[in-house]
DNA sequence: ATAGGGTTAG
C-alpha cells in the first residue's frame, strides 16, 4: 500500500517543504503501520504541531494527513484527534471538525472550547451556545476560557437569557472577577441594552485593565449615555490607565452623541497630546463627532487629512452632510468615492445617500440611487432602504406609492416604516393615509406617545378635533405622556437647558422680553403665527402663547442675549421642530443676522438667511 | 494548546 501524498490543490511551498523534511521517503512508503508504531504517532504529533503554527495552515494538507490518521488506526486518539480539530476550526473546516469530535470518546475541555470559538467567530452562533451546554451536559466544568467563547456568541444573538445563564455559572465557577471574562459578560450585557447589569460586572471585576475599562465605556455609549461613558473615561485616565485606539473612538464616539462642541473639542485636544492625532480611526470618529456637533466644515477637515480613507470614514462623512441638508455635496462626494475604486459602498452608503435625497428632496436621484444598489452593488436592500424611500416618497408627495411600497416590500414593515408614512401624511395632510400607519403603529409601539401626538397634529391641521380629542383621549386611557420638549444650547463652555414655557433660567425676564421684541419685528416682516401645530383644541390666543415659549425658542433668545454678535447659536431639540418654529426661527436668524443651527431628534436645521 | 474592547445608519 503506497501512502504518497495525493494533491489535491496545490500546497504553498512551505508547507510542502515542511511536510518532505517531516516524513522520510521511508516512512511514506511503509506498509505496516499501526498504533504499535511509536515513531509513527511521534511523526503525526510533530506535523501537527507544525502545521499550527502556519499562518493560515494549508487545507489540503489538513485533509491529507487526516485521510492518513484515520488509515493508520489513530482515527479516535484525543491528542491527534484535538490537534486535527484545532487545525480544521482555525481554516473554517468546521463540518471535518465536528466529525471528528464526534468519534474521540473522550473530549478534553480544551476541545470543546475551540469549537465554541469557532462558531463563536463564524456562526452558526447558536451551535456555539448548544456546545456550551453541551459542555456542561458532558460533566466538564466550562474554564476562563469558555466563557468568552460563549459569551460572544450570545452577543451576537443578544441573547440575554442565555447570557444570564452563562453569568451564573460564571459566579458558580468564580470566573465573574476575571478580567476577560468579566469584558465578555460587559459585552454582552451591553449588546443586550443591560447597561447596569455590565456595570455590576464591571466592578466586581478584580485588576480592571484597560480592555475591561473600555468594554465598559463602550457599554455606555452603545446605549445611549454618553454622560456616563465619559465620566467613567476620566476615571480611567485619572486611575492612571493609557488610553487605547479604542478608548479614544468610543469616548468621541460618545461625544458625538453628547452634541457638545466643546467636549468635542478637548477630546480631540486630548488625542493629539497623547499621540492619537494621525490616527485614521479616531479622525473616522472625529468626523461623525464634527457632524454631530454641528460644525460640518470641521468634519470634512478632519476627512482630507485621513492617510486612507477606508469606507467607514466616507459613510460618516456622507451621513454626516446628508443629516445637515446637504445633499448635493453628499451625492458629489459618493460619485467622489466611485471614481477613487478604492471601497465599495456598501449598505451604510446607501443610507446615507438615499437620505441625503430624501432631505433635499431630489425624488428621481433618489429612485435610481436605490435601482443602483440592487443592480450594480448587488446589495440586499434592507429594511433601512425601504424607509429611506418611504420617507423620500412621502416627503415629495407621493403618499399613494410609499404606501404601494409597503405593501411591496419584502419584509415586515416595521415602526419606522410606518412613522416614515405618518410623518408624509402630516407634512401633506393626509388623513386617511395617516390613520391606517397609526393603527400600524400602535400595534408595533403601543407605549410611544410621540405617534399619537402626531396623528392628532394631523386630525387638528384639518380641522378634525373630535379626531385629536379621540387620540388624546386614547393617550389618556393608556397612561402615555406626550415628552416634554426642552432644548439646550452652549454658551461660554456652559450647557443651558430649556423646558416649554420655562421661566426658571435666572436671565427669564431678559428672555422673555427679547422674544417679544423680536416677535414685533418678526411681525413687521411678514409673519404671522401658525397656530395648526398646537396639539390642544384652544383658542387661537392661547395658541398663540404656546407657540411662542417653544423651548428652542427660549434657547434660541438667551443665546442671542449672551453672546456677541454674529456668534452663530447651535440649539438641541429632544423632539422634533414644530412647522412655525421652523418658519419663525428663519425671520429670527435674518432679523438677528446670525447662523441659527436646530438639531431635533432627526437631524440638522440650519437657518442662514443673512 | 484556546481569550475580552472601537468608529459610520437606525
């Protein structure tokens, strides 16, 4: 019987080299080998060893020397059989290494772990997670290794129940203060929306590292509270830990959503006095930050200076023009993107620029921008895309096809599908259209308050108010709350915040009477107050009132107040900006000759008519 | 023998 190496694929000259001065001629060809054979083993165990430290190992040569195990009678030995496992879950041989696994009688922990990792990295992640048990079933006690296998497998699925079992036995097995099984369980308990629970984790974590520190910084700022990220940050830097690359991304990250220029700012002081400055990954983060933060010309700096500019870096810029209204300057720069060939757009882009269309309101670019990203880009549009186009249809007025669209669409429409219709359906007044997106709203999120104040923006605009006192009284009977609206702006590295009708701010006397004032030139230039938003049914002189102490009003005349001149005012809106808010605040930014820049829930209003 | 963290949209 001849044991010549039959090639299969052509192997990369090292190994085949590695392989020759492995096996002698001698060994290749003889004919009685078996398990008595200690030279033999010996040999496997050595190519074996070798073959790991390949980068990547060859496939073929994997196959090959299983093929040849299995008819030299090791077929069921755990070492070689472990080894050969090893081999086949770091190349994605997955189905070889389950076979194998399943015919050594006695499995190491050591190899049930590495088939965790494997469907752990690559998917399917739940078998990764059935091992685990299996694990368990099997009598072995999962290691600190185990468990950020497992655990990141349930993030990927967030897999909160799951991921709470694992936690368990964690605590059982004292692993919990474990530095990488304690960044695991932050993990997944954030990517699960569990923020406090990672906290827990997070401080019972015994020699915290830098890794654990920004595990738990990212846990914050994925979930919204940028607050708590950058306190814990300053922790961290004040505990004497070096910030990494990835500190530095998520903590401007967390800015970005903060909306606070000046935060913005010393962060980025903060990376150049330590080192980050020419870091492509943190200029990525510092364009989004710029973007967010209102300051546009900034973010598209920081973009020019990138060394390489990689496709996370144009998806930010473009996004980041797109929300400010720019959408000529978006689409430039995405044709920009396709003669550079560098990077291929991918679904993000499509978003960013299918919405650039949508807010500057170019209907035809945008249907052909989404035929391109089906034909030319092969990308499966996804439910983001969809809305995009609602949104973009409903915005020109064509309610009737967004609603076709809907109904085409080959996924389940979910609330921002729906919010996209009523939103079009309250810009155009569509009642009927508008009733049919609640009804499908309030089946998706009974508890949002912001879809019934809507419909009944809608029923008061047409004058139906028996329709906007039904949908009150529907808000009434299930306990919902419209927000409160309130507003903040920056002045002097001090954040104000406005509620409606604030009259708590120490300057309220000053405000108010600004706001006065400039309503009386306001007025003399033509406008006159539209009372329609109002949510309640009330005389037009009360409306009137309502309108007028609007949050970002308030903000809006305390920043013109206490700042110089011509200081352009960037004014946060927790909600979105009435329609005669949106009209007055243009008269107010051309009386006061003053940039005016509105970010509501989203995205950029910028008044410059000066 | 094996290990954990990051940026874009929504």
């Amino acid at each position: 019987m001849s044991f010549s190496i039959k090639r299969t694929k052509p192997i990369s000259p090292q190994t085949s080299t590695l392989l020759h001065l492995l096996l002698p001629r001698s060994s290749l060809s003889s004919s009685a080998l078996s398990q008595s054979n200690p030279n033999l083993y010996h040999h496997y165990s050595s190519i074996l060893q070798s073959l790991t430290t390949l980068k990547p190992p060859s496939s073929s040569s994997i196959k090959q020397l299983h093929a040849r195990l299995l008819l030299s009678g090791f077929g069921s030995d755990t070492h070689l059989g472990t080894k050969l496992i090893n081999l086949y879950s770091t190349t994605h041989n997955l189905h070889y290494a389950l076979q194998l696994f399943d015919k050594i009688p006695k499995r190491n922990l050591f190899v049930w772990n590495i088939l965790i990792r494997a469907y752990a990295w690559h998917g399917p992640y739940q078998t990764a997670i059935d091992l685990y048990n299996g694990l368990i079933d099997y009598g072995l006690v999962p290691d600190n290794f185990t468990f950020p296998f497992v655990l990141k497998a349930c993030s990927a699925l967030s897999a909160l129940e799951t991921g709470r079992a694992v936690h368990d036995m964690a605590i059982r097995t004292r692993w919990v203060s474990d530095v990488f099984v304690g960044a695991g369980l932050i993990d997944m308990y954030a990517k699960c929306g569990c923020v406090d629970d990672a906290r827990i984790v997070f401080d019972g974590v015994s020699g915290r590292d830098v890794v654990v520190w920004n595990s738990m910084i990212g846990a914050y700022s994925q979930n919204g509270r940028p607050l708590e990220a950058l306190v814990l940050f300053r922790e961290m830097v004040g505990d004497g830990f070096r910030p990494t690359v990835a500190t530095l991304v998520t903590v401007v990250s967390a800015v970005a959503d903060s909306s606070n220029l000046k935060r913005g700012r010393e962060i980025h002081g903060f990376s150049w006095r330590r080192g980050f400055g020419g870091n492509d990954n943190v200029k990525t983060s510092l364009v989004d930050m710029y973007a967010k933060s209102g300051w546009v010309k900034a973010a598209r700096d920081v973009f020019e200076k990138l060394a390489e500019k990689k496709i996370v870096s144009w998806n930010a810029m473009i996004c980041g023009l797109a929300m400010h209204g720019h959408a000529d300057e978006a689409l430039d720069l995405f044709d920009e993107m396709k003669e550079e060939g560098r990077v291929i757009p991918d679904h993000i882009t499509f978003v960013g620029v299918l919405s650039a269309c949508s807010n500057g309101g170019l209907l035809e670019e945008g249907r052909k921008l989404f035929d391109l990203l089906v034909s030319s880009y092969s990308i499966e549009p996804t439910v983001q895309h969809y809305t995009c186009m609602i949104d973009l249809l409903g915005h020109s007025g064509e309610l009737e096809e967004a609603y076709e669209l809907i109904q085409r669409m080959p996924m389940r429409p979910d609330a921002g599908v729906w919010g996209a219709l009523l939103n079009a359906c309250k810009i155009h007044r569509n009642v009927e259209l508008g009733e049919v997106a609640l009804e499908k709203l309030i089946e998706l999120e009974p508890n949002d308050a912001g879809n019934y104040v809507l419909l009944s923006n809608i029923y008061a605009q047409v004058g139906k108010w028996e329709g906007a006192a039904k949908v009150r009284k529907l808000m009434t009977e299930r306990g919902l709350k419209k927000d409160i609206a309130c507003s903040w702006i920056e002045v002097k590295n001090k954040v104000y915040a406005f509620l409606v009708g604030d009259q708590s701010h120490p300057c309220s006397e000053e405000i108010y009477r600004e706001l006065d004032r400039l309503e009386g030139l306001m007025e003399e230039a033509g406008y006159v107050v539209d009372t329609v938003p109002v949510f309640h049914d009330v005389d037009d002189d009360e409306k009137k009132n309502m309108v007028r102490v609007h949050s970002e009003r308030l903000a809006i005349a305390f920043g013109i107040i206490s700042t110089p001149p011509g200081t352009k005012l960037l004014v946060t809106k927790n909600l979105r900006v009435c329609e005669d808010c949106h009209g007055a605040i243009k008269f107010m930014s051309k009386i006061v000759e003053r940039e005016i820049i509105i970010r509501d829930v989203n995205r950029y209003h910028h008044f410059k008519d000066v």
